[in-house]
C-alpha cells in the first residue's frame, strides 16, 4: 500500500458507544497510520482516536437535520485545509455529506463504509465504492435501491486482534456480583434500546425456565439506555418469582472484555457475540424475534451473513427453544468445548482486522486510478439530493409516528388513573 500520507481521510463522525464506532475504529487501526491525514468526528470518541496516535479534528454532530448545513459548511473548509486525495465517509449521513463537500465541490472521491443493520427505507448516496459488513446489506442495496454492485464490496465487521488474545478467567464478574465458581454464568451486552429489548425478555424467560431446575444458572445483562428501568423491573419480577437472585443488570460497565472472560456462554447480537467468540466462548445470537441460532458449523454461515444480527430468524421464536440450547450447553461439557473451539477458528476467518487494511487499500487504489470528472461530480450532487431529501421525510415520519405513540400512552395512563 501507498505510504503517501495524504491519500486519505478518514471521516466518522459518530463516535459514541456501540458496534458500529468500535468496528470503523478496528477497521481505521488495520490501515498503516501513515496513510492517515486525520479523523473527523465529534469530540465523544475522539480522544480514543488521539490516544491511538492519530490527528484528531473536531467536528459537531448536531441532533438536528436542520443544523446539518452548518456542519457541512465546516467540513468543507476541513477538506480545503487538508487537501485529501480521497476520502473515507463512514455512515449514510457522512457519505452524504462527503459528496456535497468532498466529491462536488472539491473534487475528491469519496468511498463509503456502511456498517451494517438493515437495508435502509431511504435511498443513500452511491459513492466512488462503497464497503458495507453484510451481504444482506449489499443485496439489498442492489435490489432495493439500484447499486450498482460492480461498486459495492463486502468487508465483514472487523475486530481487534487483541480479543484472540485472551486466555482464562479474569474473575472480575465473580467478584462484582459475588457469583459462586461453579455458577454457570451466562452474559449479554447490549444498549437497552427499543429493538433489542423483546431479545432481551427473551433471554430471561429462558434462563428462568432452566433455573427453576437448576439454581447455579445466572444471567447477566451488561449495558444501559432508555428501557433500562423498565428492564430493572422485568429482573425483579423474575428474581421474584425463581424466589433468588438469578438475573442481574448491573449498567454499563467499562472493559467489557474482562466481564466476557468469566462468561460460560454469551447471548445477543452483533459485537456482543463476536468479540467473546473469538476468546472461545461459546455463544448462541439472539435477535428480536427470539433465538437465530447457536454459533456451531451448522448456523455460522447464515449467521455470518446477517452480519450476527438476528435477522436470518424470521418468524417468532419461543424462549422455550431457546433455553433448550442453553441447557444443552449447559449439560454437556464436550459439546460447549467443541464449540469454544470452533468459536476461535472461525472468529479469525470472519472478521480478524488482520488483512482489513489491505483490502481497503484495493478499494483507494482503484478509485484512485479510475476516471473521474464533471459526471462523477453530476453523479455526486444526485446522490447527496436523493439522501437529503429521503432521510429528512423519513425522519419527519419518525417524529409524527413517536409522537402519535406518545399520545396513545399519555391517553392510556390516563384512562387507567380514571379507573383507579
């Protein structure tokens, strides 16, 4: 790869909590730093990336559509500053905003990355190439919104390769919850937000099935976000009713990976399955429509393709199935040892960042070289209208439909005080 340390910029500017940061961060760590010219993104993970070495530049995320121009406006003057040779846009707003600012205006091609989740309702801008996590991602871009998939790459979400690193048992969750050692501990990671939270009540009628035979079964749900009280409360009704202490939500907690390290077995999606799978912990995915599958030769490739998202699970799940799988890793030490095994081996086929940057580098080189002129500006300006447009009336149509959803509760409290 080209060492010239103009030839990039990479553009992020969500860098909160969560996968899809945490993954653009591996992938940014897997290209030789000098190929770097700087990170834009607003300040909330910003210092991670300082801390790595690289030139951090700050640049707001407003929380409104509306104040999305004035960002624009200085995203510009970054891009005149800095004089890339192509950029890295990372997310449908990014890419949107790169090609107004980047490929329009200066003449600088843009490759997208977009992380994963489902195929968009609004159509997103077609940039120089385009790299998404999933192929599920990239038919329905194709399908759906007319890619072109000549232009489209696959490059599946990426982890760190300190996570195959891990060896043992920290302890650190025996002891900040007082767990016996011959607890079987199951461990979840996810935000407590609005989808992820039917997977989650999956997950605890399923260890309260099996711990009404078997106490030592616990499970722990790591993470926090708006449903977190109403979770709170599902934990102590079905404390209460097992009669112990058997599901615990102890909140966000830093070094995630240290927490992984006790865990027997992991649930969830994403990130929260990937990264104890390549420390060898067998884990099943659990998306909102209940149990997608165990990560065994069998499923892995159908879960792999979903991007470890859930969404191959297509009809409603029982927990009952659910806690049939974790009973049966449960009980059979061979059987969870082949597939902490098999965990590790596949983790670094999948998605080791090792390799990564090598193949972003293809993708630069080959926009680089490609031809580029007043109809790729034309092409630039389409796509950034077409996004504009299609995420404003889209987000329009959220806020009328929460708002709706928020008068039908206020209505219903209403109705049930009048009834007491």
């Amino acid at each position: 790869m080209n060492s010239n340390p103009e030839a990039l910029v990479y553009l992020a500017f969500q860098y909160g909590e969560g996968g899809a940061p945490l993954s653009m961060l591996a992938l940014v760590k897997s290209i030789p730093k000098n190929r770097i010219i700087a990170v834009v993104g607003d300040e909330g993970h910003g210092s991670i990336y300082r801390n790595e070495g690289y030139n951090s530049v700050h640049l707001a995320k407003p929380a409104r559509v509306a104040k999305w121009p004035s960002r624009w406006v200085k995203l510009q003057s970054i891009i005149s500053d800095l004089h890339p040779r192509v950029i890295l846009a990372c997310g449908y707003e990014e890419v949107m905003g790169s090609l107004l600012m980047g490929t329009f205006l200066r003449g600088v091609p843009v490759i997208g990355i977009y992380a994963g989740g489902e195929v968009p309702i609004f159509r997103p801008g077609m940039p120089a190439r385009l790299i998404v996590f999933s192929e599920e991602l990239k038919d329905g871009l194709v399908q759906r919104h007319g890619f072109d998939p000549n232009r489209v790459r696959v490059l599946a979400n990426r982890i760190g390769p300190e996570y195959f690193n891990y060896t043992g048992r920290s302890g650190r969750l025996r002891e900040l919850l007082s767990l016996a050692p011959d607890d079987f501990i199951v461990v979840a990671a996810t935000r407590l937000v609005f989808n992820r939270i039917k997977g989650v009540s999956q997950m605890t009628r399923a260890v309260e099935e099996l711990a009404n035979k078997d106490p030592k079964i616990k499970l722990v749900i790591f993470g926090d976000g708006p449903y977190k009280e109403e979770m709170d409360e599902l934990a102590r009704d079905t404390n209460r009713r097992i009669g112990r202490e058997t599901v615990f939500l102890p909140g966000y907690q830093k070094d995630i990976s240290s927490f992984f390290a006790d865990a027997d077995l992991v649930l969830g999606v994403g990130r929260g399955v990937m990264e104890p799978l390549a420390m060898g912990i067998p884990a099943i995915v659990v998306g909102e429509k209940g149990m997608a599958g165990v990560f065994d030769p069998e499923n892995a490739k159908e879960l792999y393709r979903y991007n470890m998202a859930g969404r191959n699970c297509l009809e409603e799940k029982e927990p009952s199935e659910l806690a049939r799988a974790i009973g049966k890793i449960m009980e059979d030490k061979t059987y969870r040892e082949s597939l902490s095994t098999f965990a590790r081996e596949a983790s670094r086929k999948y998605w080791c960042s090792e390799g990564a940057g090598d193949i972003i580098g293809v993708e630069i080189k080959a926009v680089l070289e490609g031809r580029f002129g007043a109809r790729e500006k034309m092409e630039a300006l389409y796509g950034f209208l077409v996004t504009f447009f299609s995420m404003a009336f889209n987000s329009l149509k959220l806020r009328l439909a929460a708002g709706g959803v928020r008068t039908k509760r206020k209505r219903s409290l209403s109705i049930t005080e009048k009834n007491q």
